[in-house]
C-alpha cells in the first residue's frame, strides 16, 4: 500500500506539532511494508523545526516497519540538511 502525505506551504515552530500529528496519523492507518510518500512541492517556508520533524518521521515509520520517501525536496531544505549534518539521513 502506498499512502500520500503533503506538506503545507509553511512549516515552522508554530504548526510543526501539528503537521507532525497528522503526518504520524496517516502512518498509523498503514500496514507493514507500505510506503508512505511525503511530497515537498508546496513546502517553501520553513526552518529547522521541519528537519527536526521529518527525523521524528523517519523514526516512528522504522518503528513501524513503514517505507518513507520524499518527493520533491527544496533545494533550500537539502541545503540545511547538509548544514545540520543530516543530509544521508534526512534525505535518504
């Protein structure tokens, strides 16, 4: 099964929490094995709190024997992945 998850246009300290709930609340509907696509395209600001996210993503979908993949990532967001140090774990 694959399932589609989109982020919004912004993501920072404010709603982090909340796209956060929703992305680990689609993931808890999927089975083993399944993938999980989380498409970047509208995503065009944001700071650190969205690489701290995606990690927290990553985590629970390995807990969860769940496939992650990100489509479409900024550029930008690439760039602080790199800075951070978090880039082959970030963008893998």
């Amino acid at each position: 099964m694959t399932a589609s998850f989109k982020f919004p246009a912004k993501i920072d300290h404010a709603n982090v929490e909340s796209v956060l709930a929703d992305g680990l609340g689609m993931m808890k509907t999927l089975a083993q094995g399944s993938l999980m696509v989380i498409d970047c395209k509208d995503l065009q600001s944001f700071d650190s709190s969205a690489l701290s996210m995606i990690l927290s993503i990553k985590r629970q979908a390995q807990m969860q024997s769940v496939n992650i993949q990100l489509d479409a990532i900024p550029e930008k967001l690439a760039s602080l992945a790199t800075v951070y140090g978090l880039s082959d774990v970030v963008l893998a």
